[in-house]
C-alpha cells in the first residue's frame, strides 16, 4: 500500500492519503422481466458496466434476472462471493413486481442510508421523479450493494454521484479504519 501527503490550504493540517492496491471488481445486476425473457435488450446494465470501467473498475460478473424476490436475492448474494460491489439497475419505483429493495435488505447485514439517498438527491436535479426511488444501499460481509434505477439515463447518473465514494468505504470494509 502506497500514500502520499496533502497540504490544505494554509494551515499546518494534512490529510494522508492511503491508495489500495486491492483490484475494484465489480458486478452487475439487471432486474428486468422482459430483458429476462429476451423481449428487450438490456440497456442499463452495459451503461452502468461502461461507467464502472472508467472508473477502474473490473467487472467480473453480469447477469439479467426477472422481478422476483428471491432470483434477485439469491443472485446478489453469489455476486458478493465474486465481487466487492454489486450493482443492481432495475425494480426500484412503485410499480407491483418493483421488489428490487426488499430483495437487497433480505441479504444486507447493514444499510447505507446516505449513500442512496445522495443518489436520490442528485437524480432531483434533473427529474422530480427520483423521488419515487425505492432503491436502498447497503453492505453484505465485505461487498457493497447498490440499487440503481432502470432507465439507463437514471441509472447512470445515480451511479456517478456516489461512485467516488466506494473506494473510500471499500478501505473501510476491509478493515483500513485508521484516522491519522
């Protein structure tokens, strides 16, 4: 593990910088009845994919399930064996077979609350129905999980505005908690 030092500003602080050399793997998830029985193609999961790899991520795992509780738990939870994040784009809003969130908090040991709602937040600034996102974030053993909208649009830009964050909380699952 590598570091470097920061100067901020005029004061004597600095703030220490510890770089992994841990891989970011990475997986997707596309919740989608119709994607799942090739009626559509899958347009939100390549989005997210191609966001994730410029952010230097690996993805290691894709996959398409349909809008069923336990298919969407049971894949999350092998992805976690296979990746430390684990997205998922798709049955977040308000319809019926939206079960995406409650799928996630069935095999999450703990939620991150501010991490969905700051997705929830930044999606507002473009459209007032990011409020009807259900999705949740959270963490299972070392992996973290994040529910993302289904339009490829949405999910992206949710993805983006907290995508620099993962590699710090990432560091802090695996047990980097030094405050130095």
């Amino acid at each position: 593990m590598s570091s470097s030092t920061h100067k901020l500003g005029t004061e004597n602080r600095e703030l220490r910088t510890d770089i992994s050399s841990e891989i970011l793997t990475a997986a997707v998830l596309t919740v989608s009845d119709s994607c799942s029985r090739g009626e559509r193609e899958d347009r939100s999961g390549p989005a997210v994919v191609d966001l994730l790899t410029k952010h230097n991520f690996s993805v290691v795992a894709t996959e398409v399930v349909p809008d069923e509780r336990l298919a969407i738990s049971n894949a999350i939870v092998l992805l976690c064996q296979e990746a430390r994040v684990i997205v998922t784009t798709g049955g977040t809003g308000v319809a019926e077979r939206d079960v995406t969130p409650e799928a996630t908090r069935a095999v999450c040991d703990r939620l991150l609350e501010g991490v969905a709602e700051r997705m929830r937040a930044e999606g507002a600034k473009t459209t007032p129905f990011a409020a009807l996102s259900r999705g949740v974030c959270g963490v299972r053993g070392k992996s973290i999980i994040l529910n993302l909208p289904g339009s490829p649009k949405g999910a992206a830009e949710s993805l983006e505005s907290v995508i620099g964050i993962i590699p710090h909380a990432l560091q802090l699952l695996s047990g980097n908690t030094r405050h130095d």
